[in-house]
C-alpha cells in the first residue's frame, strides 16, 4: 500500500509539472519577439531540412515570402524520411515493413516535398536530396564518421544512398560525406542566410543537422571559400517537448518559442505572415499525406500567423592565465568569464524532478595545461545521476575527434587523467590539454541520466574558434 501511495504521489508530481511547463508555453505566445527580417532580392537563402516537412514546418512562410521578393533559394533534404518505419506500415496498410517499402515510401516523400514546396512557388530547381539515412544522423556525427565505418540503416538496410535523385549517389552513410557534400552545396551558393534546425530541437536527426551545417561552414569560412561573416546562421525549431502548444489548426493563434528557452542562448526573432502567405503554408503542410495521417494535429499547430527563428550567442572557450581555475568545485574563481551555455531549466518533467541533474550553465575556460569545464545545476548534485560533457573536435580535413568525460558522484570517473570536485550544485573538471581534441571546430554537449532516463541533455552547440590551440 505504501509503495502505492508513493507512487500516486510521484505520478501526481510529473503531471503538475508537465501541466505548469503547459501552461508556461501556452501563456508565452502572447509574448513580443523582435521582428525577423524579410529576405529580399539579392540574398541567397540554403534551408536545410533534416526529413521531409521540416522545411515547411519551420520555414514555410519564409520560403514564400522569400520567392515572392524574389530572392534565391535553395532548400536541402538531408534524409528522405525513410526510417520512419510506423509512416510506412500506415501508407501500405500492412505490418511488414520491407526495406523496400521503406525506400518506395522514401520516394513518395520526396513527392509530396515537391507538391508541398509548388504550393509555396519553388519548382524542383530549388531542391536538392541527399538521400542520407532517416534516425542515423547522430550516428554518422558520433560515430560512423569515415567511409571505411558506415552507418547501417536498420529500415533500409544499405550503408550508402539507393536514390537515383541523390546529390552524390551512392555516397557512404557517414560524417564525412554529409560534410563534404554540404560544404560543395555552401561554396557553390555563398549563401547570405542558411537556415537549420535549433541545437535544442529534441530530435536527434535535427540536432545532427545543426552539428553537421554549422561545422561545415566554419571549415569553409577558415579555409576562405565562403567570406568569413558573410553567412547569417538562423534556426528553427521543430521537436521540443510538447511544444507548440495548443496543438491543432489555429491559423489566427501566434507561435512563440518554448518559454524555457527565452531566456538563455537564443535570440528569437519572429517573421509575421501576411494571410495569402500563412494560408499557402497551411496548404504546403497538408500535401504531407503520410505525415498528416499520423500526427495531423502536431503538423497544423506550425500553420499560425507567424514563423520564429533564433540566432545563436557567440561563445567561446575562455582563455586564463595558470592557476586562476582551481578544481574545488568553488564558482567564485569563475569571475568574469560569461557561460558556453545557458540551458533551459525545468521543462522537463524527470527535470523539474531529479533538479541535481537540470543543468542550468556550463563554463569553459583554457590555461597552458588544462580544459577547464564548469558545470551548474539547478538543485545539488546527485550521487544517482551521472553527468556526462562531451566534446567533439572537427578539423580542415574533415577528420573528427571526440572526449567523453562521465562523472557519478561518489564514484571514480573512468576518464583517464582528468581532475573533478563537487561542492553543492557545482562541479569542476580538469581535462590535460593533450586529451583534448584539438581541432579548429568545437562542439561540445552535457548530458545527464538517472536510472536510465535522460535527466537533461544540452544538445551539441557549437563553439566560436578561440586563439589557436
Ligand atoms: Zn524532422
């Protein structure tokens, strides 16, 4: 009975939290974002859509506005949507998902792509499909990332693109082709503005998108095939939570961005949309037939009257002189040096419930001798979560390092060579420069987990190039 009881208490607990985190979103819409600027004749816009929809979802009325002022366009399908494995036992009405259904169903995406993007006044010029595996792309950036280990795709069972219509047919499913295929695609636009998935959006095909867009920009700006500052990065969010709310088809209603996320690394920007243009996107979304008929409700909920983007702060990893960082889990020694991230807190019901583990900041800053990482939380650490900063290095060749340090309080770290204390909602780590990968572009991601749920995760972000290493 008592088990019972606590229980009913926990579950009473999740639902207030998720109904405040509900009301929190609902109340934020009536919120004033700046105004986002119009593109005009003379830019050159690259949108880039991890499956087919995102583009209309996130970006639909800009896409419109932006051929109606006669601006260039060119928008990027980075996977068919083909591991959407329950879309494709709906659209053939059966339960026996074959690879080949699955790679049919692809083809009928892009179709309903190419009604969808009509209806907004793109002809297929404008778009480009790379044909790389639906759910794989976090997998491509954290592990299959040269050709030599590719990625295996579970519904379509090849490890490199089957689509004729591909940009490189037959490309591997790994990090390195994605990149190199999106730098070809940027050197050949010099866009003005490239539009890409929020680092927060939940869905790991999204966040991989930013990683991928953001690195390969960075390459080409170091190496001087793209004018360093001539590219404006925008995001759009698409996956968060039960973001946006109210769901459904409220075409007069406004979208703003999730409340948590208002005050931290993102400055939002909102495009309103005159009627013909909002109309045209409500009818853009619901050429996407096999999507409609699964979450008709969440695909409408984009149709509102305007758009939200978000540019991403500068950050950077601090330079100090030796010895001004000490690793005794005391802040104060941090004074001055502004935060690689600001997280969004309690927006997460596991979140606003284990709040050791909802991080609230993280810090780096560099000596001669070490990385250091700074880590705070909204509530005192716990010995039941574990806290994992990743790190992920990319150079001018393409090649790609990683670090993963994982701490549970109370435990040894079975990263070799670093230093780490804890002291209330703190922790300092130590990392040996020499263990850290020491490439031009820097992303680096928090996460923690407890008792085998993801507490928070910070998403990969990407960091502006410092001094050299
Ligand atoms: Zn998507």
């Amino acid at each position: 009975m008592l088990l019972g009881l606590a229980a009913g208490i926990i579950a009473a607990a999740a639902l207030l939290i998720q109904f405040r985190i509900h009301l929190t979103n609902e109340l934020e819409q009536y919120s004033r974002l700046p105004a986002h600027s119009k593109p005009v004749r003379g830019d050159s816009l690259v949108v880039f859509a991890p499956h087919c929809d995102d583009e209309t979802l996130g970006c639909g009325g800009l896409l419109a506005v932006a051929r109606r002022n006669n601006a260039r366009i060119r928008v990027v399908f980075i996977t068919n949507g083909d591991g959407y494995r329950f879309a494709v036992g709906t659209a053939y009405k059966t339960v026996r998902v074959t690879p080949a259904r699955c790679i049919d169903f692809a083809y009928q995406r892009q179709a309903e792509t190419l009604r969808a993007l009509e209806v907004l006044g793109l002809d297929s010029s404008s778009i480009i499909f790379l044909g790389y595996p639906d759910r794989g792309l976090a997998r491509m950036w954290d592990t299959n990332w040269s050709p030599d280990r590719p990625y295996v795709s579970p519904s379509t069972r090849v490890s490199r693109s089957p689509y004729r219509n591909s940009f490189s047919y037959g490309a591997a499913y790994c990090g390195e082709s994605l990149i190199s295929d999106i730098e070809r695609i940027m050197e050949s636009e010099w866009p003005s503005d490239v539009y890409i998935p929020h680092p927060c959006d939940n869905h790991s095909d999204h966040y991989a998108t930013y990683c991928f867009v953001t690195a390969a920009l960075k390459q080409l700006e170091q190496e001087g095939r793209i004018p360093e500052g001539r590219t404006r990065v925008h995001t759009y969010l698409v996956h968060r939570g039960d973001w946006p709310v109210p769901k459904g088809d409220h075409p007069e209603e406004p979208l703003s961005p999730p409340s948590a996320m208002t005050g931290c690394d993102t400055r939002w920007t909102s495009l309103s949309l005159e009627e013909s243009i909002s109309a045209a996107k409500r009818r853009a979304i619901r050429q996407y037939q096999t999507q409609t008929a699964i979450e008709r409700g969440f695909l409408m909920s984009f149709a509102r009257s305007n758009e939200v983007f978000g540019t991403m702060r500068d950050r950077r990893v601090a330079t100090v002189k030796d010895s001004v960082l000490s690793v005794d889990g005391r802040p104060e020694d941090w004074h001055g040096i502004a935060p690689v991230i600001v997280d969004a807190v309690g927006d997460y019901v596991v979140a606003g419930m284990r709040k050791g583990g909802d991080v609230r900041a993280v810090y780096l800053g560099r000596d001669s001798h070490f990385v250091h990482i700074r880590l705070d939380c909204v509530g005192s650490l716990s010995r039941r979560v574990s806290y994992s900063v990743n790190f992920r290095g990319v150079n001018a060749a393409g090649l790609a390092r990683s670090l993963t340090i994982k701490i549970t309080p109370g435990k040894e770290s079975r990263t070799e060579g670093i230093f780490w204390a804890w002291r209330k909602n703190v922790m300092e780590v130590a990392v040996p420069l020499e263990s850290f990968p020491l490439h031009d572009d820097l992303f680096v991601q928090v996460l923690t987990r407890y008792a085998g749920l993801t507490v928070d995760n910070t998403g990969w972000q990407a960091l502006s190039k410092t001094t050299p290493w």
